[in-house]
C-alpha cells in the first residue's frame, strides 16, 4: 500500500455494537452503538450508485479507508467519518510487518 503518514488526516470512530443493551423498562434494545475508538485514517471515495427501490430512490457509495495496521476491527463494526455512518464490508488479511490496513467500506445501507 503506497500510503504516507502524513495521508491519515481524517479522524474517525470506530463503533461496536454493544452487546445486551437494555432500556429503562428491562426490554431489549437494538442498534446501541458504542465508540471503541478513535483513529486517523485516509478515506478515499471509491463507487457510488443511485437506484429505485420500493418506490424511493437508494444511494450507496463505496470507500476505501487506510489506518495504521491493527488487529482489533471486525466487518461487524461500523466507521463515523464526520457524520456519515460506513458500514466495514471487507477486512482483507494483512501481514505481521504491515504497516497500514484497508478497509472497504459501504455508505447508505443497512448492516
């Protein structure tokens, strides 16, 4: 990957979904997002697509995030970059001696 540090300017979170979550009257929640942390990354827009669907029209984009190699994110979690939520649909495998770590991430869906 042919990135330089100085290329990692845009801040994002980085948020898990929290398992077990209640709300006040005992009942379960869903979609209870906690920040896990916070990193420099470079985002690159890759794709973006407009369609029809159910009478509405659905805009999607794909992006490219760099960030220092790390071990800890999972396609289960999700990145805020500024105030867009992109959902982590692709963590290719990385090496011991990497430096850096993409992810492929996807704008506008549901999880």
């Amino acid at each position: 990957m042919n990135i330089r540090a100085g290329e990692l300017n845009q801040l994002v979170i980085v948020k898990r979904l929290k398992a077990q979550a209640e709300d006040a009257g005992g009942g379960q929640l869903e979609d209870v997002w906690q920040e896990v942390t916070r990193v420099y990354a470079h985002v690159r827009p890759l794709t973006g697509r407009e369609r029809m669907a159910a009478d509405r029209t659905e805009s999607t984009g794909g992006y490219l995030v760099v960030v220092r190699a790390r071990t800890d994110l999972t396609e289960a979690d999700k990145l805020v970059w500024y105030d867009r939520e992109l959902n982590i649909r692709f963590l290719p495998a990385t090496g011991p001696r990497d430096l850096y770590r993409a992810i492929e991430c996807e704008l506008g869906v549901a999880i």
